[in-house]
C-alpha cells in the first residue's frame, strides 16, 4: 500500500489501520488484510509499561519501527514521531523522521494542527509523507487536561476544522481524529480532501484505528469507551501461561514428540 493508495481509497473504500510495535505481530496484521500499521508511541503504554507517551524516545521508536516493517509485505508502515523528537525544531524534525524512514517506515506521524504546520511543511519538503493527529493529543493532553473528548464546543469544533485544513494545506496525506464529539469528525471528514482515520470519533471518518493490545484484550490498565474487544487474548495468555506452569511441576511437560535422542547404537555405547 503506497501513499496514492490510501489517499484513492476516500470515499472508495474505509481504511482499516491498527498499531503494531514487533515482528510477529505485524506478520499476522499484514496477512490479515489491514491497510496501515502503526508504529504507534502506546508502546511507551502498552509495551513498556509506562503510564503514558512522553517517556518514549527515538531509540525505542526505531526499533519498534524495523520490527514492524521487517514483517508487513503488504501494509504501509506509519512510524510515530515520540515527545520532543519534532518540537525543538523543523531540522530536528526533518534529522528524526529521516531515521523512522530509514528503519523502514512509509511515512511518520506527529500530534498537533495550526502551531505545528511549519514542521511538517518541512519533513514533507524533504521527501517524506506525514499523517497529521489532531483532537486527543496524548503526548501534551498528559500535560495539561488530561484524557477528555474533542470538540464538545462550537469553538473548540471550528478549532479543530480549521486546524484539519491548515494540515492539509501543508501537505499530510491522511489526519488521525482522536476522540472527536463524532459530528465534528464527519465536518472535518467532509471538508478535506485527504483521508480522516479515527480513533473515538465516530463511523463517519474514512478509516479506523485501534491501538491492537486493546482490540485484541491484552492491555488492561484503561479501556476507552471507544475501544471493541475482538478478543479477551490476556485470558487465553493466562490459561496458557498457567497450563505450562503445571505441566512443569507435575514433570508432564515435555512430552516424548518434545524430545530428542541418541541413535540406538551411538546410546549402546554411551552406556558401557
Ligand atoms: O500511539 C498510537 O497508538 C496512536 C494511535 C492511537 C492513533 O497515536
Ligand atoms: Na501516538
């Protein structure tokens, strides 16, 4: 999936994006069929345990990246750009998107609208396409109010329309709505050109995005409203985990089909 690809895909077909931040899991996201993996910051939450994004840095970031590209064949990988990676300045910015490129990401993502336009008119002037994340933004909200909805007034809502077109004017091929009042997702959605992907903001934007350990019931610690179970993963982990624990103890594991032996004759001599 190339950057054409997804933006053609407006008002064709929805976009389907998850969050991926290894190998194997990415292999398995990729054969399923997801449009766009994203190499998102929750892995600072969701991976490494922290209780929010700021801590992430670009060590981390590009890691996770080439693990994940390593994996998809198919999916375009968008790599997020962690706190303070784009804010000192645009050739700090530009130096630390060069690097999610080159550890294998399609494109990077960074959070902001009006104030941040300068730095993404830079990295896409150097060559590299750039997701916009406007509403919930989860590296500064930490910061100052917290985990709130988006939009809830008709202030706030022309702040956020207006903001989705300076980002588009800048040149982002597709904007994350993070937990948007759903009304103001579907005006932003109807007023660009380039594909809204949501997160918490309604069935109106042109695609979706789940951070995976939550769809998939495997990070516990918060469960937005906005987050579908398609599986309860940490219960089969646990059944699993506790299965093999038993079969230790009680000596039942490993069966004869896990183990290895001498050829008879090589044992034979062994013996004597
Ligand atoms: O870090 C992330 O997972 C994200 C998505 C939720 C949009 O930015
Ligand atoms: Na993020």
């Amino acid at each position: 999936m190339s950057v054409n690809d997804i933006v053609a895909m407006k008002g064709m077909e929805k976009i389907s994006v998850l969050t991926a931040y290894d190998y194997s899991t990415s292999l398995i996201c990729d054969r399923a069929g997801v449009d766009v993996l994203l190499v998102g910051d929750s892995a600072g939450m969701v991976v490494l345990g922290y209780p929010n994004t700021v801590p992430v840095g670009m060590p981390e970031m590009t890691m996770f990246c080439g693990a994940v590209a390593r994996g998809a064949k198919r999916a375009m990988i968008v790599g997020d750009m962690p706190f303070g990676s784009y804010q000192p300045s645009a050739s700090v910015a530009v130096e630390n998107a060069v690097q999610l490129i080159k550890a294998g990401c399609d494109a990077v993502k960074l959070e902001g609208g009006s104030e941040i336009i300068g730095t993404i008119k830079a990295i896409v002037d150097a060559g590299i396409p750039v997701m916009g994340h406007i509403g919930l933004k989860p590296q500064t909200s930490s910061l100052w109010e917290g985990y709130r909805l988006q939009g809830r007034t008709k202030v706030s809502a022309m702040k956020l329309v207006q903001d989705a077109k300076a980002l588009e004017k800048a040149g982002v091929f597709s904007i994350v709505l993070e937990m948007v009042a759903s009304e103001v997702a579907d005006e932003i959605t109807k007023s660009v050109t380039v594909p809204t992907i949501g997160i918490g903001s309604g069935v109106g934007c042109d695609g979706q995005v789940l951070v995976l350990h939550d769809m998939l019931g495997i990070y516990e610690d918060i469960k937005p409203k906005f987050v579908k179970r398609y599986s309860e993963l940490s219960k089969s982990i646990f059944d699993a985990v506790a299965s093999y624990t038993r079969e230790v103890k009680e000596g039942k594991f490993p069966e004869g089909s896990n183990t290895f032996h001498m050829s008879p004759e090589e044992l034979d001599r062994f013996r004597k």
